[in-house]
C-alpha cells in the first residue's frame, strides 16, 4: 500500500500480507529509521523508537491507518475507535 500517513520527514505505511498483530511501520531520517507500532496498544514492537513527533503523527492519525490496515487484512480487522 502506499504511505498511509505522511507529514514532515514522516511516513507510515501499512502493508499486505503482513503479520500479526495489527501494526504499522513508519519510517524518518530519510529512511535509515523505522518502527513498527502497534495499532491497538500504540507501543513500539520492533525496530527503532521513533521520535515523539512521529509517535504523535501516528496518534492524531490513527484512524486513517487502522482504516489502512481493516482495508488490506479484512479477516483481522482492529477496531476505529480510539
């Protein structure tokens, strides 16, 4: 899928065929960084902790990137709410 999110030096994407649980990667420093984040419990699950401007972009954007992720895994979808 394309980046699901952007802003500033930011990007997170959400992928296909992609593992569980529910996460999505973003990914800054122009590509040398990236996390994946946990779209339920928002804690960091691999890779690199992304600085608070990123945590906070995948906050206020939530659900535009559990809407990505319920897109492309119809069978384990999360929940939109916050």
């Amino acid at each position: 899928m394309p980046c699901a999110v952007r802003d500033g030096g930011f990007a997170v994407y959400v992928y296909a065929n992609d593992h569980n649980p529910p996460h999505c990667h973003i990914v800054w420093n122009g590509g040398d960084k990236v996390g994946a984040v946990d779209l339920e419990t928002l804690v960091v699950s691999a890779g690199d902790m992304p600085p608070k401007r990123g945590m906070k972009l995948i906050r206020d954007s939530i659900g535009i990137v559990r809407k990505a992720w319920n897109e492309l895994h119809p069978d384990n979808r999360v929940e939109l709410e916050e």
